[in-house]
C-alpha cells in the first residue's frame, strides 16, 4: 500500500511538512540568541519522525531529542551525522556502548548514570557528550538537589564526560498564572550557580512564551511544532498542521425512534441519514468521543453519533443534501477549524494525546518540501488537490 493508496487504506492523514517548518522558525525567531531544538520522540508525536526531522534540519534546526535509545539510533540512520541527538531518557544498564557508539547525547539523570556514562568514556579513550538533568519540581526524572550538590563538590566524577549543558522540566508552562514555573526556574538558577558557565535548557514550547528568563542557551519545543496551542486560553499562533479524512462506508435512513451502534448509546429523535465513516478508536479516534465528537463535510459541521467503534464511527448526516454525500464521499476528522486541541476539548484529554495515538493504518501523505502553497491555508489546499 503507498502513502497515497486512499481507497486501499479507507482513511487519510495528510502531514504539512512546511507548517512544521514554519512553526519551528516562529518559535526559534522568539527565542533570540538560543539555539531551538525539536522534540521528535514519539515518532514526532505520532506524524513521522522520518520524514518530519529531515524536513526541520534542511529548515536550519541542529539539535533533536528523542525519548529511547531505540529511537535516537533510528534517528541518526535519518539525518546523519551533522545533527546532535539527544536522548531524554538517558542510557539503560548495559546499551551505553550502543549509545556511544551511535554518537547520541544521553541525557544524564542520576549518579548512577553519571558513574556508568564515565565508565564507557574511560573504555572508549575518549570524551563523551552529556547533558544533566536536575528535577525542580516534577517528581519524575532528573538529579535531585543534594545529588547535584555531591555531583558539583566532587568535579572527578565528571572526569572523561563532555558535559554540553544542565536542563530540567517545567510542569506547567502551558498556564503563565501558575506560579509553579517561577518557583522552578529559581530552583533551576539556584542549581546552575554551583557549576558556574555550564549551559542551560529549561522551556518546553510553552515555556517559549514565558519570556526570556526561561530562554536560557537551548529550548526544547515538540508540541508547539505540530500545531498544538502552547498557552492555554489564548489563540493559538502556530499554524495547523494535519489533516484528517476518513471515507464513508455506506449511508442509510432510518426512523425516528431507531438506536445506532453498541449499547444503543444515541436514539434518532427524527428521520435521520447516518453516514458510516471509516476510522475507529483502533485509529486513535477516541471511544470517548461517542456523541461528544464533532467532524466535517464540505465546511458544514456534522455530530458523531453513537459509540466509537474499532474500525469506524457513524456521523448524522442528516443535513448534507443527498446527492452531495455518497459512498466513498471524504468526512473531515481533523482540519485546520477542527484541529487536535478542538478534538482533545470533546474527549477530556490533551492534543498530544490525539497526535500520539494516531494509527498506522491511514494511507499518509507529506506536503511540502518547498513546493505548492505554504501557510496556514496551505494543508486544506494541497490536500484537497489529492481528493480530486
């Protein structure tokens, strides 16, 4: 099946490799003098790591993280060897070599994975690139204070390891009221004043709009690049990224009075055209968004109705005229008026969420690559020369 093959696949996701692009460079122009990275753990957030980090280096970005060792090795067969990968979940017992040897940047978040990362330097005869994380408020991974401290007072234990810069992770960037971001950040310059000139990273993309005390030497965007809104409750100025289609399977009337779908969770209150559309919760178009989810047919709105199922929905289409919906007729899942953070909305969840858990089973197609329109027109254009 090609990436194209819709009639093959039954759904589409079309993925602006330009959007992608364009974010990265808004957000690196906000930053000043730092160095703007892209996080493409995940599979870059479920769009295509292989197709997505070579897009961003030919943008001009130099720096990429990634989650697992398997994923940083996989990234560097793709972009070669001028890129720094950098791997957040640092190196488990007994894949340093492998990491070292893939020229991958560990992300170091304990002693022992300090001691162990030493080791394989000392076995290697040479220096090894490293970045330290320190925990400033999330509980989940990095130094803590009075390890940081053993780590500054006693300098050998570095010895052999080429420590890039120290970084850490905010919990809340998203929300600028929260004043857990500045209590972080002074953790975070309290910890850097006992290893004095080492660089810094701490904003994600939503610490980019905190301001510059955040900016530091590197930030680390991911969710900002694939088109989700950094701050909460304000507009979104990244530009949209994917596009969503799913075909209609079949379309039938029905009565009022007639339930639809598994546990005949929705009931027709009138005469009603329900249009079967394929993509189902094995797709990541989630269960809870039965009843609740919204999609689109030509501009107009359309209500999911019913449980989601495996493999599809059911949308009252009751509204479109009959001889503009058919069979193999394309329903909008997600667009540009309809995107991932409106979808997460309905499913009391998260944009990153609905990325992420995007299957494999959608015939993909990349746009960009400096041809065709670009802007934040562009996906709705460009996929829509596919449909014809």
């Amino acid at each position: 099946m090609s990436q194209f093959d819709l009639p093959v696949a039954g759904a589409r996701l079309c993925i602006d490799l330009d959007a992608v692009c364009d974010n990265w460079r808004l957000l690196r122009a906000r930053v000043g003098g730092a160095n703007c990275a892209a996080v493409v753990k995940a599979d870059a957030y479920g769009l295509g790591a292989e197709r997505v980090a070579p897009a961003l280096q030919a943008a001009g970005c130099r720096h990429f993280f990634v989650a697992h060792l398997g994923e940083g090795l996989r990234l560097r067969e793709v972009l070669g060897g001028g890129a720094q990968i950098f791997v957040l979940h640092g190196v488990h017992p007994g894949a340093e070599a492998e990491c070292a040897g893939g020229h991958l940047t560990p992300v170091l978040n304990s002693l022992a994975q300090v001691a162990a990362w030493q080791g394989t330097a000392a076995r290697a005869g040479r220096a090894l690139p490293a970045v330290l994380q320190v925990d400033t408020g999330m509980a989940r991974l990095g130094m803590e204070a009075d390890e940081w401290a053993l780590l500054a007072a006693t300098p050998g234990r570095l010895a052999g390891i080429n420590v890039r810069f120290m970084m850490s992770h905010l919990v809340s960037a998203e929300d600028p009221a929260d004043p857990t971001s500045g209590r972080q950040l002074a953790r975070f310059q309290t910890l850097r004043e006992r290893m004095p000139g080492l660089g810094a990273s701490l904003a994600n993309s939503s610490g980019i709009f905190l301001g510059p005390d955040y900016h530091f030497d590197l930030v680390r965007p991911g969710a900002a690049l694939y088109g989700l809104a950094p701050v909460r409750g304000q507009a979104n100025p990244m530009r949209p990224v994917i596009r969503l289609q799913g075909q209609v399977l079949q379309i039938r009337s029905i009565a009022a009075g007639t339930p639809v779908g598994y546990s005949h969770t929705w009931v027709a209150t009138r005469e009603s055209r329900i249009a079967t559309v394929a993509v189902g919760y094995a797709d990541g178009y989630l269960r809870s968004l039965g009843n609740r989810g919204r999609v689109s047919f030509e501009g107009q709105q359309l209500p999911v109705v019913g449980t989601v199922s495996m493999d599809t929905i059911t949308v009252d289409a009751t509204e479109v005229p009959r001889e503009r919906l058919g069979e193999g007729s394309l329903i909008d899942l997600a667009d540009p008026e309809n995107d991932a953070d409106a979808i997460a909305d309905r499913a009391s969840t998260i944009g990153y969420e609905i990325l992420t858990g995007l299957g494999r089973r959608y015939a993909r197609c990349y746009l960009g690559g400096g041809e065709g329109p670009r802007g934040t027109e562009a996906i709705g254009k460009r996929a829509a020369l596919l449909v014809r």
